[in-house]
C-alpha cells in the first residue's frame, strides 16, 4: 500500500508527534516514578526486598522479551493499531496497579504494563520512521526523544509530590487520562501504516523461550536471596532458566525469521559494544533502583527530594550528550567508551561516602555529577558505535537488540546484587544494615563499570572510527536504555 509522508512544520505533523509523543511520555514518565514509590509500597504491602524487585522486574522481564517481537507484529498488523493497543494495554495495567490490594496483584500488574510497554515503544519510533517524510524524519525523532526524555526527567517530582501529598496509587491513577488522550490523537490524525513485504512466521517461539529463561533466572536470583541456592525451587528455576537460554539459542540459528538473527554478533564491535552494555546498564539499573529507596530509607529523605537527588545527572545527560556524540565521531568511541565507565565507576565509590548525616551538596552532588559525565562519555558513542557495525539496512534491528541486551542486563542486575550485596529480607527498613549493604551493591556496580572500560577497550580498537554514524542531539536521560536509532525498523 502506499504510504502517506507527512510535514513535520504541519498542523498533522505536530498532531502525529504528539501522539507519539504522549503515549512513549507516559511510559516513560511510569518507568521513574515507581522507584521514588517503592518504599511506601513495601510499607504498604509489608514487603521485604524481594517484592521490591519484583515490583521492578515485572514489568522489565516482559520489556526485554517482547520489545523486538513488537516490532515485527506493528510491521505486519499496522503500527498504529498495535500502538494504540500497547497504550489501551499499559493503560488498564495501570489500573490494575491502583487498585491492588496485595503485593502479588502489584506484581502482576506490572507485568501486564511491561507488555504493554514492549507494544508501545517501538510502535511510537516506527510511527515516526514511516509516516514523516524523509527529510523530517531526524528532526521527528529528535523532537520526540527530547520530550519523552522531559516526561523521564520529571517523573521523581511527580512521583515524590504525589506520595508525599496522596498516595503512592496516583502514580498508577495518572496514566489513565494520558491513555485515553493519546488513543483519540491517534486514531484521528495517525495514518495506518505497514510493511508489505514483511513475510514469514513471526518468531513466536523465541519469544516465549527468552521470556522463560529470563523469568527462571530472576524468580531463581530474587528467591535465592531469600532461601538460598540449595532450595529445590531456587535450582529449578536456574535449571529452567538455563534450558530455555539453551533452547533459544538454537531455535535462533535455526528459525528462518529469528527474533533476535545470531550472525549480527559476528562482529566483534559489534558484540564488544552489546558487552559494554551488559555490565555498564547492568551497573546503573542497580545503583538507581537502590539509591532513591536509601536515600528515603536511610537518609530519612521525603520521596520528592529523593527522587529529585539524581537530577543534575540527568541534567548532564540532557546538555551534554550532544557534545559526547560529535567528540566520538573525531577520535572514535574507543576512548570515550573507556573513560565513561571509568568515570562512573568513580562516581559509584564516591557514593560510599554517602551517610546519614551527610550533607547533600558536599557528598551526595559530587557522586551524582561525575556518575553523570560517565554517562555523557559513555552513551552517545555507544549508541553510534551499535548502528555503525552493522550495514545501514539492519540499524533498527542492531538498535532494537541494543535496547533488549539493557533491559535484560537491568533486570538480571536488579535480581542479583542485591542478594550478592546482603540486602535480604526487610534489611532495606533497617539504616544501618541497609548501609552496609548499599555500600557492597555501589563496589560491585563499580566493579562493572571498569569490567566495561575493559571491554571497550580491548574489543572496540582502532576501526570505531570507521563508518561512525552521527548522533544527533537527543535528550536522553539513559536511565532506562540506550537512546533510541533514528532509523527505526520500517
């Protein structure tokens, strides 16, 4: 079919935009709010550690698995309709969360969000791929990401303003009215587009092995920090998980439309890159899943202010990332990509300094300033470094890979360094255990974060300077993922 390209300087255009724009914004927007929530909800439900990360976790293990099969559905289905889904989706989890009375109907509500979310996100860039015309679709993507990154920014304050004033339940309540909104911008002024020649089966079950396997790792990690590895169930689900990790694999190399196709890890920049992603986000996931609930816990901060402590990180993020990408484009992202998690490696242990007592601007903004620059040296490069290893036809399958490798290592992260860390049980309720636990979660995040300047280094070499792909100036706040490619998968 013929697809219909839009202005971005028209009056659909900017309606196009702000559909797009309202329903990743939410997601978005949920996505920061429930950490600064996290402990009125364990308060509330009589959570211990374990329902925490799982409140996290539920809704990231249906993210990881699905995203890339989400995109494939909207080429086939229509991405309008499978966005307009996604949000409808999202929206009636957010429900669900409101309402629920028990820690468990909590964790399955975010599981719902997480597929919804995994139906939405892709949609939205996709939207924007296929419907603006080519010399807008920069600008569009650009423009969408600087505002979803301004919902991501604001989400500790909203968050923190509506614990501290109401309840923890309107951080759910509010996705509702932002729904419906975005379903009636969408089917008014959204055209219908799909991919014709998108052919084959859908890789449904690569789809459910990966989400198998992630879920027996995490259910295994989270309850292992509660009964230990020796627990029959612990082991079965590590055993489960590792089978169907196995069984993933091979259906992978042998399915003719795989999910995830093996051979673009065939190059070693390629995959060098995915590795610094593994443990660098692996890293950040468990620092900022942790720092907001000490700083309340701990510290005795008021759910705004926690929330709003990392704000001159994302600050950097937004300013600077700009400046990071065009210096990686010069001398390559070899150097950038080592300093980067070297220096937030350093800003992990300036945290250790971090106490109750301790003044926010003398120990607490340092930390949140140089954990920052890492981020800026680290991100940009790294996403440009993902899309110019793989031939320009595969850059939005190479950005969607990139995407799941982050969440799936923020997810494993935030199952197991906590346990490995001592934080078990109600221990988070308790300052002084919890500090000593905060503080071997910040070495092992540290930890990583040099294993990735190692990474880089010796796998990136020379040739990151060949064929770089140009980052333009998104605002980003990297907290979630890597930015997203411009040249999302059509």
């Amino acid at each position: 079919m013929a697809e219909e390209r839009i202005a971005l300087g028209t009056a659909r255009g900017r309606w196009v935009l702000a559909a797009t724009t309202l329903g990743s914004g939410m997601a978005f927007l949920d996505g920061t709010v429930v950490n600064v929530a996290l402990p009125s909800m364990g308060e509330e439900f009589g959570a211990g550690i374990a329902g925490l990360q799982w409140i996290v976790n539920g809704y990231m293990l249906m993210l990881a698995s699905l995203i890339l099969l989400s995109g494939s559905l909207g080429d086939r289905l229509g991405r309008r309709r499978m966005y307009v889904i996604g949000v409808a989706w999202f929206a009636v989890a957010s429900i669900i969360c409101t309402i629920a009375p028990t820690l468990e109907v909590m964790v399955a509500g975010r599981v719902l969000q997480g597929i919804g979310g995994a139906l939405l996100t892709p949609g939205s860039l996709a939207i924007l791929q296929t419907t603006f015309a080519p010399g807008d679709r920069g600008k569009a993507v650009g423009t969408w990401s600087g505002l979803t990154s301004v919902a991501a920014a604001i989400g500790p304050f909203v968050g923190g303003t509506l614990v501290d004033s109401g309840s923890w339940r309107l951080i759910f309540l509010i996705n509702a009215p932002i729904a419906v909104l975005t379903i009636v911008v969408t089917l008014k002024h959204v055209p219908e587009t799909r991919d014709e020649t998108s052919t084959g089966k859908l890789d449904l079950s690569g789809a459910a092995l990966a989400t198998v396997g992630l879920a027996g790792f995490t259910f295994g990690l989270i309850r292992a920090g509660e009964d230990g590895f020796s627990n029959p169930l612990v082991l079965a689900s590590l055993v489960i998980g590792l089978a169907a990790f196995g069984a993933f694999v091979f259906v992978e190399r042998h399915s003719s439309h795989p999910m995830l196709p093996p051979g673009i890890f065939a190059n070693r920049r390629f995959t060098g890159a995915n590795l610094v992603t593994v443990v660098v986000y692996g890293a950040l996931g468990t620092a900022t899943f942790l720092v907001v609930v000490y700083f309340q816990t701990a510290l005795g901060y008021a759910a705004l202010w926690a929330g709003a402590a990392l704000l001159p990180m994302t600050a950097l993020m937004f300013s600077l990332s700009g400046y990071a990408g065009g210096l990686a484009e010069k001398i390559g992202a070899r150097i950038p990509m080592t300093v980067g998690p070297l220096l937030m490696a350093g800003g992990f242990l300036l945290m250790l300094r971090i106490s109750p007592g301790t003044q926010y601007v003398t120990t607490v903004l340092p930390a949140v300033v140089v954990l920052g620059l890492g981020l800026v040296a680290t991100v940009a490069p790294l996403t440009a470094t993902v899309l110019s290893s793989v031939e320009d036809h595969h850059a939005g399958i190479a950005s969607g890979v990139n995407n799941a490798v982050a969440r799936s290592a923020q997810l494993m992260a935030v199952a197991a360094i906590p346990m490995a860390a001592g934080i078990t049980g109600e221990s988070y309720r308790d300052p002084v255990a919890f500090s000593n636990g905060f503080d071997r979660a910040l070495i092992i995040s540290a930890a990583l974060a040099v294993a990735g300047a190692v990474i880089a280094w010796t796998t990136l070499g020379d040739g990151s300077r060949r064929r770089t792909v140009p980052v333009e100036r998104h605002l980003h706040c990297a907290l979630v993922a890597p930015p997203p490619s411009s040249e999302a998968r059509s």
